[in-house]
C-alpha cells in the first residue's frame, strides 16, 4: 500500500513538473551541454594539460 501512495505521488510531482517548468533542455541547449547551459561553465577545461 505504502508503495502505491509512493508511486501516485510521484508521478503527481512528476507530470506538475513536466506541465509547468517542462523538464528537458532545448535541442540547442542539449548541443551545448547541459554544464554551460545551466550552469555556465565548461565540462572540459579550455586549454590541453601536456601530461
């Protein structure tokens, strides 16, 4: 029983998120990474380490 309120809550938070804020990245944003679109940084670092 306690997993079925678990499973009903969930996907209430779920499909609120999805309908109010959507919960993907633009197809641009996903070309550029989720790192600098969100967060404004890079993954990788600019310059090559020589090791």
């Amino acid at each position: 029983m306690g997993v079925g309120w678990a499973l009903l809550g969930g996907l209430l938070v779920y499909g609120t998120l999805k309908a109010v804020i959507g919960l993907r990245l633009s197809q641009e944003e996903e070309y550029e990474g989720a790192d600098l679109s969100i967060h404004r940084i890079r993954a990788t670092p600019e310059r090559e380490s020589s090791w």
